[in-house]
C-alpha cells in the first residue's frame, strides 16, 4: 500500500542513539542512498494525535531552507512504523557554548543570538511558531552555527484547533505567559522563550525558579528581575533586550526585526527569501482569479475540475492560495494540501487532505462534525490514522492495501466531502499534482470524477514540465467539468543572493 514499501531494506545503516524524547527516538544512521550519515527519527506513539503532530513536525518546516534551521530530508512510512531523516548536527546546547565553563563567554553569545533570532524570525516569516525553543532545542556546531531544531510542536498558528489541539504545550521554564495559560498565540510567544534563553545565558540561572506549576504561576502576575540585579555587570544593552522580550504582555515584547536591529543586525538574505516567497501575490492574474470564482460557484452543483499549468516560477502557488483565502474570506471550506516527492507515504497528496480534513472537523462543535460525520465512518480512520482523533472515525484496525477497504474508505471520504458541500462551498486543492502516485489517480477517478461525485471545486497545480504523469494521462478520458488555466512564466520577486 505505501510507497514506502519500495524503500530498501537496508538502505539505513544504525549507527548510534542521539536522542529520546516522549514521542520519538532519535538515531544516527548511514542513508546509503544519500551516500552520508543522517539523524532518523521515529515515532515512539501511535495514537492519532501523535502521528498527526509528528506528519506536522515534517511538513511544517522541510521546505524551508536556512541555516540556521535543520534540514528535514524525507518522510516515510512502511509497516505500520513512521520516521524521516533530517541532517545530524554535531552540537552542544546553546546554554554550553555560551557559558563554556560556566562563565559567560560574551562574544559567543552576541554572534548566538543574531543567528537564533535570523532562524526564529524565518519560522515566524513562513507562518508558523516553534512553540518549544529552549537550550537543548538549539545547538551550536564547532563551527559557531546556531541550529534551531526539533519542531515537534510547530504550529501555523491560524491553524490551531483550539479544541483538541490545545496550545498549553511546551516546556514550562520556557513557556511564554499566554502558553501557559492557553490563550491564543503569536510570534511573540517564541520571543518569550528566547528571553528566557538569554537571560539564563547572562546570568546562569532562569528568571523564574520552582516547580513546573510554580513556574508557570508566577509567570501570570509578573515579570522578573532584571538580570543586571541577579549578576552585576552584564552588558547593557542584552539587558534591556532581554528585559523587554520576558515582558508578561505580548504586546510588549520587541517584534522580529526589533529584536535584531537590538543586536544590530538585520533579516539575512535566507529570511528575507522566505518572507518574499510567503508574500507570494496574485497581482496581474485578475482573469485567472475570476476564472476560479466562476468555478466554484459552478460547483454549487456539481462536480468542477480545474487544472492549473505551468512553469516553475509562473505563479501556480500564489495565484491558487490567493484563491483559497479569498474563497474561505467568502465563507468556502478549503482544504489544501500537495505532493511531495520527499514523502515515501500511502496515498501522499490524499494524506494531506486527509490531515486538513480532519483540522476542519475538530474545528467544528460536536454535534455539526456529528453531522458531518456518517455512522460507519470507520474504514477512512483505518486508511488514514491521523483522521482517528476525529470522533466518529476512530478506528483499532491496521491500515490495508486490500482494494475493498480502500473502495470502503472513499465511499466515505465522499460521503463527507458532500455533507459539508451542502453547508458550504466546498473547494479541494492539491498541488503539485504531477508528483501523485497512480494509486492515489485511480482512486480519483474512480470516487471524484464524473456525476457521481460529490459537488465541490477540485483544484490542483501541475508543471508544464512534467508531461507524461498519470493525472494527465488519466484525464484524457475523465468525463465532466472540465477546466484548465495555462500560467507562463513570472519574472522572480529577488534574485539568488
């Protein structure tokens, strides 16, 4: 059922233990196929929410490119076991190389700090939060790179469910006031952590000190000492800079470029890059955007297709989430996801989907996912397992391969797809599309294609590239609505630097 099944049996070579942690296990291994060593985590838990935040970790952050972020390799899942490969960092804890014998080593730090609050702000700058960043959770290699890793509880904070996926998760000495207390978060809750990081690195000890529970009170009435008043000395202005990000209020806090005009730097070319490629616009694809508002209109009835193709650098990504944001700004339900060759999964651009429904769903009260949900909704958990924290489609069985279960599944996943289409407009979004498997296409066109199907907008993104794949090979003989959008290339936002 998964490609990962094609994996090679030996192609991972176990080398040693780096890590353990409540959810994962971290080893070195020799990937043979990349021809180097590797860190390779894998996931200790396999109840649904786990193996949702563990797909999430992954996904999150493995096309970010920056320096000081770790880099994410490959997603698998074979035998029922989850895991991907990430770059192995030979590091100490950012508290270690600071204070190296105790003492704080000054030139360290500053030259720490730019690098931690450059990576910080590229995560802020692609959307998302940490959520856990502390001195274990960034190493600083021989070589004075600063790696921030561990994304285990990375969050698009837009996307949080705010009823089961509670955001009163961290570690309590580094939790920011509103973390703690379960309130909605911003970029400035990692900040908090980072001033908590500093002032620890100035001084030797943390702000607050007591249990977990002691900890996480005191936060919620005050802020703590200057650090100059625990140890004498320490220089003025990362004083004032940590005085300002451990205020109780995120309002209060410095934002991401204050935070490094204060050390006197600014946003590197990678965090800019990032920022560039997250303000991604749809200027100029008026006729295009208005094409997709038809469509979706269209689809009020029944079922609408529309293929968007073209080169790298035409547009394909901003013009679609353009789209999708002004559809659920006009009440639509849009679920997004897209293929990723790095993803050795079952079913990857369906996996996706799957997760984003099942983020829709937690969203709702009980009683409209009730709603939602048919009775005997139990065969989509056992296809897709992150889906089985969703009341309704819990499921104990061990995903198959078998052609029933999956027919069994996408009766379902239909089902549901036409409930919400009659509550709302309902769009789909995939891209990357000429990346799917020929599995995941026979399955679309089987439940997705055609009169049957429930009404929503089907909308996918292919590389005029890539012309032999089994979509478009499929689609010659799709019946229905039918549509296509033709994008040429856009000249880049920022050369390379």
């Amino acid at each position: 059922m998964a490609s990962g099944d094609a994996v090679e049996a030996d192609r991972f070579e176990l080398k040693d233990q780096l890590g353990a942690g409540a959810n994962g296990t971290v080893h070195c291994v020799l990937d043979r196929a990349r021809g180097e060593e590797v860190a390779l985590k894998t996931l200790r838990l396999h109840d649904a929410r786990a193996l949702y935040r563990f797909k999430r970790e992954f996904r999150a952050a493995a096309a970010l490119t920056h320096p000081n972020l770790v880099r994410l390799f490959e997603l698998f899942s074979f035998g029922g076991e989850w895991m991907f490969t990430m770059e192995r960092v030979d590091g100490v804890p950012f508290g270690k190389w600071v204070r190296p014998d105790g003492a704080l080593d000054e030139r360290r730090l500053r030259n720490a700090l730019i690098q931690l609050a450059d990576g910080v702000a590229a995560l802020h700058a692609a959307g998302l939060l940490h959520r856990d960043l502390k001195p274990s959770n960034v190493l600083v290699e021989p070589s004075g790179r600063v790696v921030i890793l561990d994304f285990g509880l990375i969050v698009d904070p837009d996307a949080v469910d705010r009823t089961h996926d509670r955001t009163a998760v961290g570690t309590p000495a580094y939790m920011s006031p509103e973390q703690a207390a379960d309130r909605p978060l911003t970029p400035a809750t990692d900040w908090y952590s980072v001033g908590v990081m500093l002032f620890e690195a100035l001084t030797g000890r943390r702000p607050f000190e007591g249990s977990g529970s002691q900890v996480l009170a005191a936060k919620q009435h005050g802020t703590p000492a200057p650090p100059g008043a625990v140890v004498p000395g320490v220089p003025v202005d990362l004083e004032t800079l940590c005085v300002d990000l451990l205020q109780r209020l995120p309002g209060d806090r410095p934002d991401d470029e204050a935070v490094l005009r204060a050390l006197g730097a600014t946003p590197s070319p990678w965090t800019r890059r990032i920022a560039d490629q997250a303000r991604l616009d749809a200027r100029g694809f008026e006729r295009e955007l208005a094409a997709l508002h038809d469509a979706l209109a269209d689809s009020r009835d029944h079922l609408v297709h529309v293929l968007v193709r073209g080169p790298r650098a035409s547009g394909k990504t901003a013009l679609v989430r353009a789209f999708a944001e002004q559809a659920r700004d006009a009440g639509a339900v849009v679920l997004e996801a897209r293929n990723d060759p790095r993803e050795q999964v079952p079913l990857p651009g369906m996996d996706r989907l799957a997760d984003a429904l099942s983020r829709y769903l937690l969203s709702l009260p009980l009683d409209q996912a009730s709603a939602v949900v048919p009775p005997d909704a139990e065969p989509l958990g056992r296809l897709f397992p992150s889906l089985r924290r969703v009341p309704g489609l819990e499921s104990t069985a061990a995903p198959t391969s078998d052609p029933a279960a999956l027919g069994a599944a996408m009766l379902v996943a239909a089902e549901i797809l036409r409930r919400i289409a009659r509550l709302h407009p309902l769009v789909c979004v995939v891209e990357d599309i000429h990346h799917s498997q020929a599995l995941g296409v026979a399955l679309t066109e089987r439940f997705f294609v055609g009169p049957a199907a429930p009404p929503f907008l089907f909308l996918y993104t292919h590389d005029a590239g890539a012309t032999d794949t089994p979509v478009l090979r499929a689609r010659q003989a799709w019946t229905g609505d039918l549509r296509e959008l033709t994008l040429s290339a856009r000249p880049a936002l920022r050369p390379d630097t």
